[in-house]
C-alpha cells in the first residue's frame, strides 16, 4: 500500500511538504502542490481523511436543518434547491452533509444537540427562522458556528444570516398590484411564527399604507394547508378580493387549478401573484407572474458564511441580502 513517504520519495519532498499539500496550506508554492499532487495520482495514494480531520480536530461535515419533518420538506422545491447550492460550496471546500431527519419539533432539537454534543458536524445551517426556536436558541447559548437562511427574531446582531428582503419585496408586489388597480388584496402566508411570512406582512402593511389603503383582516390568511377552504372563504366575504399574493408558487398553483374549477378566471376575475419562480411555474396557465429569489445562491452564500465562522469564530457577525428578480407573465392584469 502506497504510503505518505513514498509520495514524499517520489516527489523529492519532505513527508511534511506532502501533508501541507493535502491540507491545501496557503505556504505551499502551486508548482509544489502540482507536483505533489501528481505523483499522488500516479502513485494512487489517497489520503486517511479521517485521521487528518481527527488530527485537525474536524469532522468536515455541515449540518442542514430543515424547520419541518423532512418528508414534508422535500415536497416543496425550495428545499431541494437550497440544498443543490449548499452541497456545491460544500463539494469546493470538501465538505459532507449531513440532514436533519426529525419527524417533530423535539426529534429535530434532539439531532442538532446530538450532532453538536457529538461532535458529528463543524457548523449547521438552519433552513428557517421562526420565532421561539428552541434550535437556534440552543446553538446561541452553545457558541456552535452556525448560520440562517432566513432573518433570526433575535440576536441578529451576533448570528450570521442570509436572506432576501423580504419587506421591501411584499412591499413591491403589493404596489404592482395597486398600480394594476387592486385596492382589495389577500395575503396567503406560512406560519406567521417564522421571519419570512413576518417579513412579508410588514412590506404588504407599508404599501398599504402608502397608498393610503385600509387592510382588510379578514384578508390575512396564515397556515393556509387548505387551499380549496381558504380560497372559498375568501370568496364568501362580503367584498371579496380582486387579487390574491400567495407565499409561494406552490400555493398558487393550488388556488389556480381551485379558481378554474369554480369558474372563476384568472387572471380576468382574480389575479395571482407569487414568489420563488419554481421551474413549472412558466408552464401552468396562465403562466405565472413571479419572483425569483435566487434559491440556489441562497444556499450556496449560506454554506459560504458557515464555513468562514468555522475557520474564523470570533469574526464580527456577516448579515447579506441575495437579489431577487421580478418575474411578468400572465396571472395578473388591470382591474
């Protein structure tokens, strides 16, 4: 078996010089490290990574949690991208991943506390930012690195966070939607207890207000699991709303399918607007008006941040913003 010397034999260095090389140490000259790292291919030698991360005091993986049990997760595309992103600067910087699993709120704490205790991950990153989470509590009391997608309700100072603006997006759409002439608009969110849906109810109030418009509660609809029962209740209000903002395309694409079946057209009877520019969402029809919120960059910026807290922990706290693009097609029009 190929050993570490006879790389360093082969390459006419010291065995030292060849594990510098492993590393990828910053002093090591490139034209060394092609060399070395030619004879290493030629030789067939890979590297015990296990014991050079024991040595180094690392496991080289990355935690992801997910603010849902994984199965209901991964139903919805956002996931599945974010993590595409995460796994591609993990994969440059030779990172693993490792998914959280937990089917409750207690099993996924469990697993953070077991990876973090265990000493199985370096850092975590937290798909999510809700109010009173007993995960990203524990990791601030813990001193673990660890970054959010999303924007914390506390201690935002002190924690890494990537994000859209969320405010000033609600903020836009619901102006584009007065400036097509709705005045009686309906917001479908998540769990108003996480930052996005609280993000986007603020920059929804503050068009509103702009425009010198009184928000209509009953047009508020949060944890909208039931699209057909939110959507009819909506419809029975005594003024019902010309346009409806909808937390993702998923959720719109539900409530077009419900408003075809009711006769009801869209965008003629009922505009549609939404966020995350799902890669269907060009193709349902009418095809849907949008925003792209730059999924993948999200998660690669994300895993990004974690791993400069893992090489630097007592770095002043980094908070970014990842651009967003507005998406017109044909789910909305005039009133």
């Amino acid at each position: 078996m190929t050993t570490i010397i006879d790389v360093a034999k082969a390459a006419n260095v010291s065995p030292s010089t060849v594990s510098r090389v492993i590393a990828d140490n910053p002093r090591i000259s490139l034209k060394t490290k092609r060399k070395v790292r030619a004879v290493m291919k030629e030789l067939a030698y890979y590297p015990n990574v296990q014991a050079r991360n024991l040595a180094a005091k690392k496991t080289m993986m990355l935690g992801v949690v997910m603010g849902h049990a994984a199965m209901l997760a991964f139903q919805n595309p956002f996931f599945p991208e974010v993590i595409r992103g995460i796994s591609a600067t993990a994969h440059a910087k030779k990172y693993g991943i490792s998914l959280s699993t937990g089917a409750t709120e207690r099993e996924i704490f469990d697993e953070v506390r077991e990876m973090v205790q265990g000493k199985k991950v370096d850092g975590i990153i937290l798909l999510y930012a809700k109010k009173g989470d007993a995960v990203f509590d524990y990791l601030v009391q813990a001193q673990f690195p660890f970054v959010v997608v999303g924007t914390p309700f506390t201690h935002q100072t002190e924690v890494d966070y990537i994000d859209n603006d969320n405010v000033t997006l609600a903020e836009q759409l619901t102006d584009y939607l007065i400036k097509l002439g709705h005045e009686h608009i309906a917001f479908i969110g998540g769990d108003i207890q996480y930052g996005v849906t609280r993000d986007r109810v603020k920059g929804f109030e503050k068009s509103y207000d702009k425009h010198g418009l009184d928000v209509n509660e009953a047009y508020y609809q949060y944890n909208a699991e039931n699209i057909e029962a939110t959507i009819l209740k909506l419809l029975q209000l005594k003024q019902p709303p010309t346009a409806i903002l909808a937390q993702d395309d998923l959720t719109a694409y539900e409530m077009v399918t419900y408003l075809n079946q009711q006769r009801i057209r869209v965008p003629e009877d009922m505009s549609i607007l939404s966020i995350n520019n799902h890669a269907l969402s060009s193709y349902v029809r009418p095809a849907l008006t949008t925003v792209d919120i730059h999924i993948f960059e999200l998660g690669y910026k994300a895993a990004e941040l974690v791993c400069q807290r893992i090489e630097n922990p007592t770095r002043p706290a980094t908070h970014l913003f990842v651009e967003t693009a507005f998406i017109e097609r044909a789910s909305c029009t005039k009133r």
